[in-house]
C-alpha cells in the first residue's frame, strides 16, 4: 500500500523530521504492527510504503463491501490481535503520542491477522495534526485537551472500548451526526 502525504511545501527541516519518524514506524518485531516498509521525499510529495492487505482496513469490513462472516469468535481475535497490537506500541519509549486508534487503522490480512497500521500516524510537522476527522472513537478528554495534557493509555483504551462495540453491533460510531455534532456530543455526554 502506498500512502501520499501532502503539505504545501517541503523544506528541509520536514524532510529531515519526516525521515526520523518514519524509522520509528518501522516495527518488525509484533505480529500485530504494520510496520512502514520504506518511504521516500519526491516533490511536492511525502510517500510511505506499507504492506498489502488484502481485506483492507477492520472498518472496512464491518461497514462497507465485504464477503467475510464475522462470528463472535473472529470478532473475539480481531479484539485480541488490536489489544496485543496496543499493547506493544503502549510499552515503546517513548510511546507514539500523533497515532489515534480507530477501526479505519486496523488493517486485516489474508490470514484475518488484525495489525494496527503505522503507515496512519500522524506526523509532527502534519499542518492537520490536531485536526479530528474521527470523534467517534476517541475519549472525551481526547478532544477536549491537549495532547500533552491527556493520559495516552487510558484514551487508546476508551478507544478499544468503541472499537469492541463496533465489532458487537456492527454500526459506526455516531454515524447520525457530522463529526463536529459527534465530538461535541462526546464531551458533553460523557465529562
């Protein structure tokens, strides 16, 4: 897979940061990791290669097209494949802060392993970097405070809880109301 990021333009200083995150995303050593294969600067664009996945992205397969069943022993090791992949990135120093869990970078492959995709961490020169696209799945105080400012572990782990109810019901996450009507919905219902 081939991920394209754009930016307006590309100075040294971002290449430069660009190639030191990337190494961090090449994670071989976890079954459920999806490690950045390679990746490369070729103007105007920032390019990161991955693996194939055959049947794409866990959202995928639970809301759009797919031939696969999921019973509740596949949707039991797709949740236990996510927690080990978690769990691996969760004792990294220092850990990944610019990645958010969702079902959309839960990628399966053909052996229905689920890897958490590096390839959708957000990088730090990102001119969207704190740009929510998915409130759905992210804790309260996720989406009400700094980065800095909130426990990393714990909103991964309000995450998985969303992610586990997706895999039970197999509906999107507040998928009635526009992201900003979902994230504001979030921080008052649930602070």
């Amino acid at each position: 897979m081939i991920k394209v990021l754009k930016t307006k333009e590309i100075s040294q200083r971002i290449s430069n940061t660009f190639n030191q995150e990337c190494k961090r995303l090449r994670i071989f050593n976890s079954a459920n990791i999806l490690p950045v294969l390679g990746a490369c600067v070729s103007l105007p664009d920032l390019i990161i290669v991955s693996q194939f996945m055959h049947f794409g992205s866990l959202f995928n397969v639970l809301h759009e097209q797919s031939d696969l069943i999921i019973d509740l022993s596949q949707a039991t090791s797709f949740a236990i494949h996510i927690a080990k992949g978690m769990e691996f990135l969760h004792e990294m120093a220092p850990m990944l802060l610019n990645f958010q869990l969702n079902s959309k970078h839960v990628m399966l492959d053909e052996d229905l392993v689920c890897k958490i995709n590096m390839a959708d961490y957000k990088f730090s020169f990102d001119e969207n970097l704190h740009k929510v696209y998915d409130p759905g799945w992210m804790a309260p105080e996720a989406l009400k405070k700094k980065s800095d400012e909130i426990n990393k572990k714990s909103a991964d782990m309000w995450s998985m809880g969303v992610i586990l109810w997706e895999l039970c019901t197999r509906d999107i996450p507040f998928d009635e109301y526009s992201p900003m009507q979902c994230g504001i919905l979030v921080i008052k219902v649930f602070i």
